[in-house]
C-alpha cells in the first residue's frame, strides 16, 4: 500500500488545523472590520453631509415660524413683566409720596410749634400747646374750639395765642375741649390801652379788624402805635399785644396781628387772675 502525501496529511481534520483555519479566518475578518470602518467613516460623512443639505430648507420653513412665535411670546411676556414692574413702581411711588407728605407734614408742625417758643407775652406761671380741632366761626358761631380743657387747668378768659400774637380769649371749658372767642369775632370786646398816646378804650372784633368803642379823641391816638390789653378790673391779663393803630382820611381802626388761618396750633397762658371768672355749664 502507497505511503499518503504530505498535503494530504495537513489537510485531515486534526484540532491544530480547526486553530489554524480560525486564526486565519479572524485575521480576515479584522482586515475587512478595518476597511470597512475607514470606508464608512468617509460614505457617513457625505451621506451627513447630503442629508444635511437636503433637509436645511425644510428645517429653516419649521424653525422659522417657530422662532417667530417664540419671539412674539418672550414679548408678549416682556410686556406683562413691564406692566407688573410699573404697578410696582406705581405702588411704590404712592408710598414715597405718603412718606413724603407725612414727613412734610411733620416739618410743618414743628416749624408751627417752633414759633409758639418765640412768643411775646407777659410772665405767665403756665403755658400749654393746644390745636385747633374745630372752626366754627364761618358757620353757626363765630368760635373756634381746641383739644385742651379743664383737665389740663384751662380756664375762661385764658388769653389764646398762635406764634403771631393773640388770638382770642377762653370762653368755656370742658374736661378735654375749649372754646375759644377769636378778638376779630363782632362779639367780641376786649379792655386795650395804647402805648405812646396813653389812651384807655375798648376793641370791638369786626371780622377783619378791630374798631375802637369810648374814645372820644380818636385824632390823639398815633399811627403804628402798639395796642395792648389791660387788666379789666382783674378779669383779664394787661400787657398782651393786640395790634397796632392804623389811621385813614376816613376812619381809626386796629389790626391786630394774628389771624385763625395763620396757624393750627395754639398756645394758651395760664394767669391767675385777680377775681375768679363764672363758669357756665
């Protein structure tokens, strides 16, 4: 019997061959995972590329409208976020202004109290700040009234003041409430006595000044002369400034120096008077 080839013996199966036909299978197939990859990478990238360019118009007619919208809704937002923001500051404006009144107010009343300090009145051995709460000298009566009373010791004919002279006198007292008779009331008459003439006579309020009553020799008193009280046999405080003697071809008459409109506060002097006054419920 002939003896086998050589190739013949390397081609019978054997577990080195089945290694051998893998080892050279795999080697191929990696080759082939190589070439492909390369060649893909370049293909992918056209086929991007191509896709790209062929899907751009469409895109751009999708996003167009859409950025549109986005555009009109950030807008539309800014307009309400502006709205709120000016409803804030609207808000805070309003408060500003308040602060600022209430501050202006404030400024105002201490300059008005301020000027009660400056005062020229006789030596009183008492003197308290009031505030007008009620004027009723236009309408049914021709007083005023303030929030001070029998509880703070006021007591009638308390000379008023405000920081440009006197205003008027007490008339009645309750516990937290006076009523004040303003010296420009017609009901009102006070004892006055002028500084440079020497003349003794009485000032009767006439809405906007002061007219003389029993004096016979008008022409004897002096123009700009000072007018001030006297003690009217001790129901009233002497020395407290009415006003000044102001003369004309026709007539002589008083302007006092203060006015209700000149201030809301007051200040009234506590004297103790010589007799003591009725009091009226």
């Amino acid at each position: 019997m002939g003896q086998k080839s050589s190739f013949s013996k390397f081609l019978k199966p054997s577990l080195f061959n089945y290694y051998f036909i893998e080892i050279i299978l795999s080697i191929i197939c990696c080759f082939l995972i190589i070439f492909y990859s390369i060649s893909y990478q370049e293909v992918s990238k056209e086929i991007k590329k191509s896709f790209l360019e062929f899907i751009n118009p469409f895109a751009k007619i999708i996003i167009y409208p859409t950025s549109k919208i986005n555009d009109s809704l950030k807008k539309i937002n800014s307009i309400f976020d502006t709205k709120n923001k000016n409803k804030e500051l609207q808000n805070q404006i309003l408060i500003y202004e308040q602060t600022l009144s209430e501050m202006y107010h404030l400024e105002i009343e201490n300059t008005q109290l301020r000027s009660l300090l400056n005062l020229k009145a006789p030596p009183t051995s008492e003197n308290i700040s009031a505030r007008i709460i009620f004027d009723s000298s236009s309408a049914i009566s021709p007083n005023i009234f303030i929030d001070v009373g029998r509880n703070q010791n006021i007591k009638i004919n308390n000379p008023v003041f405000n920081k440009n002279g006197l205003l008027g006198r007490v008339v009645s007292t309750k516990d937290t409430i006076s009523e004040v008779l303003l010296i420009k009331s017609r009901q009102s008459t006070l004892p006055v006595y002028s500084l440079e003439s020497k003349k003794n006579f009485f000032a009767q309020g006439q809405t906007d000044h002061l007219s003389i009553l029993h004096l016979d020799e008008l022409n004897e008193l002096i123009e700009n002369e000072l007018v001030l009280t006297t003690s009217s046999s001790g129901y009233f405080k002497e020395g407290i400034r009415v006003g000044r003697i102001k003369k004309d071809k026709s007539k002589t008459i008083i302007v006092p120096f203060s006015d209700k409109s000149d201030s809301i506060y007051v200040k009234i002097l506590i004297y103790n008077f010589e007799k003591k006054q009725p009091e009226f419920e």
